[in-house]
C-alpha cells in the first residue's frame, strides 16, 4: 500500500489524468450504447413461470407488454357520441405507433364488459410487440402523448401498465445533490477546511461516476434491474465519501505530528488505507454474496452494486493521495496551520466528549449494554410481521399519470383490475374442455374472485387461458391468499378426473413465486455471507470472540433496520408524509439486497473501531486501555462518517421511486443504530466485560492461519513479540515496560 500511495504522489497529475481519463471513456461508451434494463422477476420452474411460458406458447400475440388507456367523464357517460369517437380516433393513432401490436377498445366486442357501472370510467389495452423492459422509452412516450391528445375539459385520460411507467420522471438527481451537498457541510465543520472537505466528495464522484457509467454498458450482457444504478450510487456515495474521510483524517493527524505533505499521505493510505480496502472487500464479499442465490435479476444487481465499490475504494487509495499532494498543507484549515507553525508538531490526544463518553463506558458497562439491547430488540419486533409482496403503482405519486390510472381503474371497477390472475392450461380433448367450461362458473363463487373472463382457446385448441379478477389490490394479502387458495384447493378439485394441469400466473402470483424462492435460500444466503465475514475478522484480528461479535452485532442492525422498514412502509407509519405511498408489502428482492448491504456497511465500522482497539492491545496488552483509547480515538470520526452515510441515504427519500426510498431508510437506520448504538455503546461495553477472552485464540489455531494484516507497520514489532509469547506470559512481559503515561492512561 505504501508504494502504491507513493507512486500516486509522485505522479499526481498522472493518477489524476488516468482517472479522470477512464471516467470520460467509461460515461461515452455508456452514451452510445444506452441503456438496456431489465426488471425480469421470473424464475425458471415456479408456477408462475410455467404459466408466462405457456401463455407465450400458445398466444404469441399476448407476448408483448400490456398497458392500459384509461379515460373518465366528469358528467355523462362515456358511451357518449362525442366521448366514443374521441377515443376510437385516439385508440386507432395509437394501435398504428411503432411497437404496437394491439389495441382493444371497450367500444368493440372483444372489449365488452371494460366501461363501469356507472358509464363513466372505460378502458382500453394496449399490447405492445415486446416486454417492457424491450421498449424504448420514447416508444412509450408516444402511446402516452398520442393517448392524452384526446383529454379535454370534460374528459380526463391516463394510462398506467409497465412500459408506461417508464415515463414517469424519476425526479432527476436532487437525492444525489442534497445528499452531496449535506455532506459537503459536515465534512466542513469537521475539518475546518474547505479544500480538505471537498476532496472527499469529488473522489466519491469520480469512483461512482465511473461506476454509475459502467453499470449502463453492463446492462447489455447480463440482467440488470433499473433500480440497480440508483442503488449503486446510493452505496457509492456512502462508502466513497466515508472511506475518503477516514483516510484524510489520518492525513491530517500527520501534517500535525511534522510529516511533510508526501509523508503523511503516504502514512495515511499505508494505515487505513488497508482498513478501507479490508472494509471494501467485507462489503463486495457480502454483495457478492447475492450470487449464490442463482437468480439472474440479483446477479446483475450483485455485480453493479460491486462493482461500485470497487471504484470507490480504488479512487479512495490512488486518486485521494494525489489529491491530496496536490492541495499540500491546506488540507489544514488556517487556524491549524498557524498553530502547527507556532508551536510545532504535537500529538493528538482524544479529549472533549470523546474521551469522556469512553471513559462513562469503562465505568458502566452492564446498564449502557442493556439500554442498547433493550433499543435494539424493541426496534426488530416488527420484523417479525414482516409480509413479502408487489407493490404496484397505486404507490406512484399522486401526481403521475400511472398512479390517476390506477385510482381511476380501482374507483371504476374494483382494486382487483391492477393486477388479474391468469390461469393457463394445455388441453386434451372433450372432457378437458367441459372441465373448463365448469371451473369458469366454479370460479365466479370462490372466496375472493371479483369476477372471471371466458375460456380463450388457442387456434388449435390445444392451450387454453382465463382471466381472474380478485376482489383485492395486486399488492393485497388477501389477493395472495387467494392465489394459494387456487392452486392448493380449487384447482385441483376442478381437474380431478382429467389432464388439465392449470397454471396460476399474474403480477402477484410471480411476485410471490419469487418470494419464496428467495425465502427458501435466505438461510444458506444469511450462513455464507456471516461466514465469510467472520472468516475475514479471525484472519485480521486473530481473535474467535471479535468475529462473534461483530455476527451478532450485524444480525442486530439488520433486524432493526428490517423493523424500521416494515413500520414505515408495510404498517404505512410515516410512508404519506414522505410522500411514499400509501402501506404496502415488502418487495421481494428487498431482503436480500438489504441483508447483504447491511452486512457491508456495518463490518465497516467494525473494522475501523477495533483495528483501533488492536493497535493498542497489541502495543500495551491492556484489554481496557485498548477498548478505551479505540473508542475515544474513532468514535468522532466514525460519529461523522455516519452522519454523512445517514444523510446520504435519507436524501434517497427524494427520488420518489418506493424501491430506493426504502433502500435509503433502512441503509440510514442502520448505519444510525450501527454506529450511535453499537459501534459507540454495546460493543465496548461487551468488550469491557469480557475483558482479555476478547483477543483469545487458540494456539494450534493461531500457527495454522494465515496472516493478513489491516494494523500500521509499526505496530508489527509488537504483533510478533505477542505471538511469540505465551498467553500467560504477556501481562508480565508487558507490564514490565516503561511506558509513556498520557491522558488515554488514566482509568475510566
């Protein structure tokens, strides 16, 4: 790490330039190519799959994007003359628009049954040639204007459906500007410096920049959800600003110690540069994690959001040491630099609230641990209520297009319209057929049905298809209670006797597929990304009770992290005033993506905390000087770390997209309670409890581990002289020691 730091800083503008080289080349191969998403919740041998698969087989027309032209008359009906060949004209303009296949009108016969109740909602079905996630925004765009041409004073006209909501406006960048520019402030009020606090925030821009591009052109190879950049940048934004911070403080503590400008970077990448880079793999370790699940739309996830590490912790160990030769002793503020000047080097010892918070945790071990647990525990129990499902766009802006269609559909004809069930079935002969004609009156008098379409055969009567309008919203328990109750009771009632082997597909039932898929394999998905991590911990810290540790302390942050998120969003807690939506289920990939996240961020604050507290054991063998100076000497810069990642994440909120917000408030409640909680109060005082087991290893297995080491050179010489020892040798070897006595020796 040290030659590398000292490369960068001898070639500062050449790092610069490289940098800033692959950016610009990355971002234009990322303007030409475009992007290419795909939100393909589908897994291969679910039901729901088998039932798309069939559809597909049999009604290859069917096989493009379904959207849906919804108009409304504020007086009359919709019947009306002038209202019919309105819409029939804007219906036909849009049926002759590149991309798409169909348009049934409710005017038509094969449309009869889509006008309400009252005469005065209609809709019409817009199937376009491809999937959503093939059509081109302005294909979309297109059918949208064409559509709303024909809106007037009386007649208000929306359309809702996938390929439609590619349109909605995501809000542009204000979530990643508000969140720069809040971190910007702390950064500021924490150095006092302007160019030291802004070189945080453009290494954190570049990487993620970088990044950001780089997920466009991966798109075209492999699955990538759209949301996949958002959250990249939301985790790149995160950890570059904080990783850069980190690092610059030990820059700046080395400027005040006398190091010259090419010293102290130097130092500082050599030092927690290998914490950040130790840290970074934690989190790729965890992200990456997602891919033995062996589902393509996390793979392309795992990947991106990886990737955007990557180039964080990169730039944080090459271009920030640049960065940081080139603006030299103005990473001080003027203040410092005139002490520095006046008085010359001097140490840089933890004083203020710091130290005195380390030494009331010294002192009150047991009741600070037990008002944590209390906090966390009480914070997790919503987790346990916890209902995974599909949205679905009745949680879209009240304002957008998408969300006026879905209300309108749901007033007109019931919520159970925004997401019918489709069953599909091969079929062999008569008596399949007259089973089929019974299960259509059969499933008209079951729980839950709103109502049911008639048997559509295909032209060689061999596939045949209905469709099932539930009495409850797509993103409704009740409409996933009925989807079980079809497959496991009505169904196979109904084929009894028969070859019809029917399959239950739709919006929820795929989304609910897909969660039990994902369910099914959290265990083994939770198992391996503790195991890893816990792996990495033995090796860095030679220690079987700081891994265990910081396992239980991840389980925590994600179970009160989880608790939050099912407060706010599921029980609907707050989700109005942030202007989220109204309560809803969790989205199925949620609790994948969040576990490996989470898992990330919160080693970070682990490693950074007690790479500290080793320093210190491994200098002095006093388990409660260690535990002492560690917090006092990082919890101020891992207090801001956080505060910056929190507003990070809480300026996500503004990108009106539910998916993000909710990414962004349980990635903020976690590093809050990760870092105000446990890093700064439960973990020191477990560790003040236990005392020496702390850094307990066992011999045998102490010779055969590799080591790695994440600690500063200098601290070297006493890791060796401790290993060399006996454990009961140490406190004797050591105490024995003349040791320079400073404020950190004073007990708590």
């Amino acid at each position: 790490m040290a030659a590398l730091a000292r490369w960068c800083v001898r070639r500062r503008l050449v790092t610069v330039l490289l940098w800033l080289l692959a950016f610009a080349g990355v971002a234009a191969g990322a303007a030409v190519a475009g992007a290419a998403y795909s939100n393909d919740y589908q897994v291969p041998g679910t039901e729901s799959g088998r039932a798309t698969q069939l559809l597909h087989e049999g009604f290859p027309q069917l096989g493009g994007d379904s959207d849906t032209v919804v108009w409304h008359t504020t007086s009359g009906s919709v019947r009306a003359a002038d209202v019919e060949q309105t819409m029939t004209r804007a219906l036909e303009r849009v049926e002759n628009l590149p991309g798409v296949a169909s348009v049934t009108s409710p005017y038509d016969g094969p449309g009869a049954g889509r006008v309400s109740a009252d005469g005065r909602t209609a809709y019409a079905t817009v199937t376009f040639d491809d999937q959503a996630q093939d059509i081109s925004r302005s294909e979309a765009q297109a059918v949208v204007d064409t559509a709303k041409s024909a809106q007037t004073d009386g007649l208000q006209v929306e359309l809702g459906g996938s390929a439609v909501g590619l349109t909605e406006s995501s809000g542009g960048h204000v979530a990643e500007i508000v969140g720069v520019v809040v971190a910007a402030v702390v950064l500021f009020l924490a150095f006092g410096s302007l160019a030291a606090s802004l070189l945080p925030i453009a290494t954190a821009l570049v990487g993620v920049g970088t990044a950001y591009a780089g997920i466009v052109l991966l798109g075209h190879v492999m699955t990538v959800a759209d949301f996949a950049p958002m959250l990249g940048m939301l985790i790149g934004l995160g950890v570059g600003i904080d990783y850069a911070l980190f690092i610059v403080t030990r820059h700046r503590r080395g400027l005040k110690r006398g190091l010259s400008v090419t010293e102290a970077a130097t130092n500082a990448v050599a030092t927690t540069g290998r914490a950040v880079v130790f840290a970074g793999a934690t989190v790729c370790i965890a992200l990456l994690g997602m891919l033995i699940l062996r589902l393509s739309f996390l793979n392309g996830v795992a990947i991106a959001a990886g990737l955007t590490v990557i180039l964080t912790v990169a730039a944080s160990v090459t271009l920030l040491p640049a960065l940081l030769s080139l603006i030299g002793m103005r990473a001080l503020s003027r203040r410092e630099r005139r002490r520095l000047a006046e008085h010359g080097p001097e140490p840089e010892l933890p004083t203020g609230f710091a130290a005195r918070w380390s030494a009331f945790v010294e002192r009150h071990p047991k009741v600070l641990g037990a008002v944590a647990l209390v906090v966390m525990a009480v914070l997790a129990l919503p987790t346990f209520s916890l209902h995974l499902g599909t949205s679905d766009q009745g949680n879209d802006p009240k304002t957008s297009t998408t969300r006026q269609a879905y209300d309108l559909l749901a007033d007109g004809f019931g919520p159970g319209v925004n997401g019918p069930l489709t069953l599909v079935t091969k079929v062999d002969g008569a008596d399949d057929k007259l089973a089929l004609d019974n299960l259509d009156s059969t499933l008209r008098t079951t729980e839950g049905v709103a109502s049911v379409t008639p048997v559509t055969f295909d032209s060689g009567g061999h596939t045949a298809y209905l469709t099932v309008v539930p009495e409850s919203s797509p993103q409704s328990k009740q409409t996933s209670d009925l989807v079980d109750r079809l497959r496991d009771e009505v169904l196979p009632r109904a084929e009894a006797g028969t070859s019809l082997d029917t399959q239950v597909g739709g919006m929820t039932a795929g989304y609910d597929d897909f969660a039990d898929v994902i369910v099914s394999k959290l265990p083994v998905f939770i198992g391996v990304v503790i195991g890893l991590g816990c792996l990495l911990l033995l090796l860095a810290f030679r220690s079987i009770g700081i891994p265990l540790k910081a396992a239980a302390m991840n389980v925590a942050a994600v179970a009160s992290a989880f608790g939050v998120v099912v407060a706010m969003f599921q029980w609907g807690w707050g989700s109005e005033l942030l202007g989220l939506g109204s309560a809803g289920p969790i989205e199925p990939f949620l609790p994948v993506i969040m576990v490996s996240v989470l898992f990330g961020l919160s080693m970070d604050y682990q490693v950074f905390l007690v790479s500290r507290m080793y320093e210190e054991w491994l200098e002095t063998g006093d388990n409660r000087r260690a535990v002492r100076v560690g917090l006092a000497e990082t919890s101020r810069v891992i207090n801001s770390a956080a505060v910056i990642m929190i507003s990070v994440f809480l300026a996500f909120v503004l990108s009106g997209d539910r998916v993000i917000a909710m990414f962004g408030i349980a990635l903020a409640a976690a590093v809050a309670l990760d870092a105000f909680v446990l890093r700064t109060l439960l973990v020191p005082a477990l560790m003040h409890m236990l005392g020496g087991a702390n850094w307990w290893l066992p011999r045998w297995l102490d010779k055969r581990l590799p080591r790695i080491s994440i600690e500063p050179p200098e601290a070297r010489a006493a890791h060796e002289r401790l290993a060399a020892a006996t454990d009961a040798e140490v406190a004797d070897v050591l105490a024995e020691e003349e040791r320079r006595r400073d404020v950190r020796d004073i007990p708590g």
